[in-house]
C-alpha cells in the first residue's frame, strides 16, 4: 500500500460547531483511498473544556466529530482499526489510549450519542458499521480483514452479518479505553476485569450534573407555577401570601429534584430494592420526612402533609429512574419495562399530591 505523510492538514473534518478549529488534527496520511485525517492522542485545553461543558448538559448533542476515517500516529496495512462514536468523548477517550500506537479509528455516525447509548437506539449498528467500511475504503487500505469494537458496542452490531457482508472479523475490545494497551499486548485478547462493568461512586458522580442541569429546568418551571398559583386572590396577586402558601411546594420540589438527580445516584448499592424507581423513591421518602419533622412543614394542614409525602417521593422517584439510562448497568429493555410500570404511579401520585395541594391553598384561610 502506497502512503506518504504530510504535517500540514486543510481539511474541515471534526470541525463542527462545538470545535471551530480542530486542534486535535495534526496533518494528514495520503492512502490509496485517498486522504485520511491524522489525530493527537493528547488533550487540548479546549477538548477538556468541552468535556466539562458537556458533562453540564450544555450542548451535549452538537459534541461530536466527523465520521469516517482517521489515523493515529503512521498506520499501515497492518495497523489494527478501532471503531467508535461520532460523540467526541468517546472519540477522544480512544484516541489518548492509543498513545504511541499506529492504528486506524474509524467513526461511526451516531448523531452525537456514546456507544453505548447508540448501541440500544440502533445508530450504533450493523447497518451503519457496514456502509462506513465501505464509505472509508478500508479494503484498499488494509493487508487484513479485522475491526476492533467496543464492547459496550456488542448489543448493536451483528458480527455474522459483518463477516457475511463484508469479509471482516469483529473482536469486541474491553470496556474501558485505557485497557486497550495491555489489550493490544495479550494479543487482542481480554482479561475478566477488562470485560467487567463498574459502575463505582465516582463514575455516577460524574454523571450527576448533566442529570441536575436537564431536570432544573422543569423543577424551576414548577415552582414558579407553584408561587404563582398560591399568590393568587381574589384581589389579584399577594407576594407575602404567595410564599406563605406556596413556599412548602417551592422546599419540597427542591429537595425532590436534589434527591431524585443527585442523592439517589451517588447512593444507588445502598438503597434497598432493584428498581431505580424504588431507589429513588426511597430517598424522596426520606426527604418528605425531613422536610416535615425539621421544618415542621404540614403541622397545621394535614392536606399539605399529604402533598408533600406524595409528590416528594414520586418526583424523587422518577428523577433517579430516567439515571438508568446513564447506566451502563442496566439493560434497554429492564428500563422500559421498569418505565411501562412506575411512570403511571408516579404520574398518578403527583396528581393527587397536586390536588391535596390545591386543597391546602384554596381550601383553608
């Protein structure tokens, strides 16, 4: 195979909106398919903060590269190739650990979703890994016929449908990125830990303030409903009057939204139960009692009682279960059969929490 190298790259590949300029391009490797853009396996400052940004919820969906073809270090007909998302944490978490290796990354399009992710929505498929092989030339390019996937990728992608339509053999790599090194030095062969998921403390700490950002939203729109609603007279609008009768929605909706996104994730192996729902709820449970016992919230009303020990704990309850899906723990199908179930008492209990609410606020003087 004929390639020569140029250090100088003028094309716009990975420069999406979230990465004007593409420092992570650093030249080119022109093939026999044409050229093929080479990559850094070192972070830069903006790659980092696009990190950041992202584990925010801010702009999560435009944080992707370009798919197709790319090269780490000076890869040859030889050089293994990597599959992976177009959702730019992933692509990035993979090209760092193939510091020091020649290797191909080829990137599916995935519409910005991780691999896992993608995996269960279907963008990271069969379908997809075939027309990009294709797409990429790969067979002008390769001496062999195998492509390395990630293993969160496996539920996705049919490897006997790949061999059949293509020629190429699919080796599942380990979970995490950074063990391919050891990986590749075991002869692609993968260890039990390397095949193991974990799901630690600090994995779901890091995933607990997109969570917190994405809810806030709708928790703030419902405390304002909530202000304005207790504020209402006959009279027109009575700011003291609104926080007298609607302060308590405000507290428990706040405490809701903390447990439901923050406190039932960092505790999850903790809590009694299997569902997320029920992990969520419990801690919802725990904050209604708070919310009652230390600011004496409900002594004077049994109706604001009664709302606050239904809709804390079913807000709480729902807010932990859509974490389920940031769980590589968890499977498509138990989420959407845990879903089919909790949704429509959670639904139910905020609706007769909100009515129990609405008697407290109209219903007494």
């Amino acid at each position: 195979m004929k390639q020569t190298e140029s250090s100088k790259c003028n094309c716009t590949c990975g420069a999406t909106r979230s990465t004007p300029v593409a420092k992570w391009l650093v030249g080119k490797l022109h093939t026999d398919a044409g050229d093929v853009p080479r990559v850094s396996t070192k972070l830069h400052i903006r790659d980092r903060l696009g990190w950041l940004r992202v584990r925010c919820g801010i702009g999560r969906y435009s944080f992707r590269v370009s798919p197709g073809l790319y090269a780490v270090g000076s890869p040859s007909g030889s050089s293994n190739v990597f599959v992976t998302a177009n959702y730019k944490m992933s692509f990035d978490k993979l090209r760092c650990a193939l510091s020091d290796q020649n290797a191909w990354i080829l990137v599916l399009d995935t519409k910005g979703i991780n691999v896992w992710c993608a995996a269960g929505k279907g963008t990271f498929g069969t379908n997809e890994l075939v027309e990009r092989v294709k797409a990429s030339g790969l067979d002008k390019i390769l001496d062999h016929r195998r492509l390395i996937l990630p293993q969160l990728g496996a539920s996705g992608v049919s490897a006997h449908r790949v061999s059949e339509e293509l020629g190429f053999k699919v080796i599942y790599g380990p979970v995490r990125a950074e063990d391919i090194p050891a990986f590749l030095t075991a002869g692609s062969k993968a260890t039990p830990e390397m095949r193991t998921i974990s799901f630690a403390f600090m994995d779901r700490a890091i995933l607990t303030p997109v969570e917190l950002v994405i809810s806030s939203k709708h928790i703030l729109f419902a405390m304002l409903a909530a202000l304005l609603v207790a504020g209402f007279t006959g009279a027109g609008f009575a700011l003291e009057r609104a926080w007298l009768r609607g302060g308590t929605a405000v507290i428990g909706l706040a405490l809701a939204w903390l447990a439901g996104s923050f406190l039932g994730p960092l505790l999850l192996p903790y809590l009694p139960g299997r569902g997320f729902s029920v992990k969520g709820a419990e801690v919802g449970l725990a904050c209604a009692c708070l919310l009652t016992l230390v600011f004496g919230i409900g002594r004077s009303d049994v109706w604001e009682i009664v709302a606050v020990f239904l809709v804390v704990p079913a807000v709480a309850s729902f807010l932990t279960m859509t974490f389920a899906g940031a769980s590589a723990c968890t499977s498509p199908s138990g989420v959407k059969k845990e879903t089919r179930i909790a949704a429509p008492l959670q639904a139910l209990a905020v609706l007769a929490g909100a009515i129990a609410w609405g008697v407290h606020v109209f219903g007494s003087p």
